[in-house]
C-alpha cells in the first residue's frame, strides 16, 4: 500500500487532458492536498501504514519538484519547483522549443536521458533500492517488477519517441 501511494498520483497522466496546458502535473493529484488527506485519515483511524503511505505520496510530489516541477499548492495553477531540467528561457518560449519536435513529448523525454546526471541519479537509486530491499524486506522482492515495468514503459516510449523524430 505504501508503495502504490507513491507512485499512484502519476496514473493522473490519463486525465491529461483535463489539465492546464495537458500537463498532468497541474492536476490536484500532484500537489499536496491528497498527502495530507491520507496523512489525516491514518491518524483518525489510527493506522500507521496509511500515515506512512501519506508520506510515500508526499515524496512522490517532492521528488517531482526537481525535474519539471508540479502545481503542488494547487489553487494559484501554477507550476512550482527549482525544475533544473527546463531554462526561463525554455519555459517563456517552450511553445516554440516543443514545435521543433514532430512530438512535443520528445523533448520532455530527450531532456531526461541526455542528461548524465538524471541517467547516474536512476541507477544508483535503483541499486540503492535493490540493497535496501534485499536487507530489509525480502519478503517483499517480488514488488521491484513493478519498477521493471515502469522502466519498460518509459524505455519504449523513448525510443518509440526517438523513431518518430528521426523518421
Ligand atoms: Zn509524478
């Protein structure tokens, strides 16, 4: 349960469409209202998974705050974050930058696997993962194919991505 917390909110990317400038990250599901709502509810009902699951949720939130950013107070709509993968100058003019690509994704997707740093921060987190997960919870190893998933489908998004742009 506190593993599917963190990762559920990105399942709002089906509802993109909804979202200011289609980006899923402006939805509700990605700022912090739902984190302290589970948060409140564990307490109430005095259940220490749930607390910590509305924790795991937070996470999630934060640790998106760093790539592109998130509408994480929700009500002003707008995009927060240091975002160290987009410019103000790719940001002010991003229409045009997302014009140069025949799918305006691919320079969301290019961005992240260009960069050696979120390539080396990807893999020593995976392994990180892998060791605390071996040591501590063995019992629940069987959760990692859910990261193997997860990486299948953002690999061959990219490089489905990367046969449109050179087609
Ligand atoms: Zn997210």
């Amino acid at each position: 349960m506190i593993v599917l917390a963190s990762v559920i909110s990105d399942f709002d990317v089906f509802f993109s469409k909804y979202a200011k400038d289609h980006n899923h990250r402006n939805l509700i599901t990605h700022s912090i209202i739902p984190s302290i709502i589970i948060f409140v509810f564990g307490i109430i009902f005095y259940w220490p998974a749930l607390i910590i699951s509305g924790f795991s949720y937070f996470i999630h939130i934060f640790v998106d705050l760093f790539d592109w950013g998130t509408n994480v107070l929700y009500f002003p709509k707008k995009t927060f974050g240091p975002r160290f993968f987009i410019s103000k100058e790719e940001e002010e003019k991003l229409p045009q930058y997302l014009d140069q690509y025949k799918s305006p994704a691919s320079f969301f997707d290019f961005k992240y696997y260009k960069s050696k740093i979120s390539v080396t921060i990807e893999i020593l987190l995976f392994i990180l993962m892998m060791i605390l997960i071996l040591l501590l919870a063995f019992e629940y190893i069987l959760i990692t194919l859910l990261y193997f998933l997860g990486l299948y489908f953002h690999l061959s998004r990219h490089f489905h991505l990367k046969k449109i742009e050179s087609s």
